[in-house]
C-alpha cells in the first residue's frame, strides 16, 4: 500500500502543491492531510496513518519537514518506521529515502556473509549502519534548521520592507473600507460567481470550495466583498 500526507502549520498555507506533487509520482497513493497551527500539537491523520501502515507499506511526504515539526521529533520517527520496515519517501530529499539506507545496509551485510564468522566484518557492518544512521540525522537537521532560516528571514524582509515604508511616510496595510484586490484574488471571484448557487451558478458553498481548494474563511471573505 502507498500512502501520501501532506500537512500546513497555518490557515492560509494550501495542502495543494503537497497533494500534487505526491500524486505526480504515485498516482495511486491514499492521501491523509491536515492543517494544525502552533496552538496545537495533535496530529489525528498522521496518527491514524501510522497506525494503519503495515510492513512492506510506503508513506510519501513532499518533504520530511512534513513528517514532524522538528528535527528530533524526524529522527525518533524515521528510525522506529524504517525497523517496522515501512519505506519512507521524501521527494525533496530522496537521498535520505530509507530505500538508499536500506540498499547500502545490505550490502554491507551480505559482503559480510561471504566473510562468514570473521567478527572483525560484522563489527564493520554495525559500524556502517551507526554511520548511515548518524548521516541521516545530520541530514534531517540540515532541513529543518533550512527551513527555519527561511521563515525567519522572510519575517526579517516584511519588518525591514515595513520600517522603511513607515520613513518614507507610506501607508502600512489597507486604508479601512478598501479591499486590495490581487490577480488571483479577481479570478477566483469570478469562478465563484459562475460556480456558486448564490450568484450565477447551481452548486452549494462546500462544492466550489473543494472545487476552487480555497479555505472556508477565504471563500466567505470573497462572497462578502462580491455582495458589497
């Protein structure tokens, strides 16, 4: 069985592009999803796939930064999976895969049974696992600590775009009773309009949702403007 999840930490983020790219690569996977912010740490899908995968199943992440929140948290997982024999697969990191491990732990092993009873042999085979494993680690940290580097940076560029905007004496945020309207924000209202049973179309508020996969408070924030 292949299974695929896909996770956001925030309302506004889009489980989407994960789905996406999953289903381009294994179309056939079954997708469990979920949106969770910082007020919460429960994960009930993740827990329900967990509890479903079998041995000799397949679980596909766009990233392993969607497998857990944190590096230590990535690591303890990664490794009580692999030893259940559940394939790990992570399209952005596909040289932490538990397949590449894997391969390279077997044939450790079986130049280790060529060499039968030579104990110096299996300590090397320990010794190459308790490397591959300590490399994956490393690798682990690497992207999570990436991707912190890049959420912290792109809140440093917001409050240095901000403080200058404020020197220069521009206005900060929407001026009250005005709507910014973006491309796509102009697109989608039209699609509402010709989709939703509130305007021009025949189908119920939770159809064009799935449909448009926008989140309900966004798509209640575009029929509330289209009705001014």
């Amino acid at each position: 069985m292949i299974f695929g999840y896909a996770r956001v930490s925030t309302e506004n983020q889009r489980l989407g592009r994960q789905i996406d790219n999953i289903f381009d690569k294994y179309p056939e996977a079954h997708i469990f999803k979920e949106k969770f912010t910082g007020t919460t740490t429960d994960r009930p899908e993740f827990s329900k796939l967990i509890k479903e995968a079998r041995e000799g199943d397949k679980i596909v992440f766009d990233s392993i930064s969607r497998m857990s929140r944190n590096s230590s948290e990535g690591v303890g997982l990664y490794k009580s999976l692999m030893e259940n024999n559940i394939d790990l697969i992570f399209l952005k990191e596909p040289h932490i895969n538990t397949e590449v491990i894997k391969r390279a732990i077997m044939k450790a092993h079986s130049f280790k049974l060529e060499n039968d009873g030579n104990k110096l042999l299996k300590r090397t085979e320990e010794f190459i696992k308790d490397i591959l494993l300590i490399q994956v680690e490393e690798q682990i940290e690497i992207v999570f600590n990436q991707s912190e580097k890049e959420v912290k940076d792109l809140q440093n560029r917001i409050s240095e775009g901000m403080r200058k905007a404020k020197a220069n004496g521009s206005r900060i945020g929407t001026e009250k009773g005005r709507t910014f309207e973006t491309k796509k924000s102009i697109e989608m209202k039209e699609k509402i309009r010709k989709m939703s049973k509130k305007f021009d179309g025949v189908m119920k508020d939770k159809e064009v949702i799935e449909i448009l996969r926008l989140s309900r408070n966004t798509y209640y924030k575009y029929v509330k403007e289209m009705n001014k």
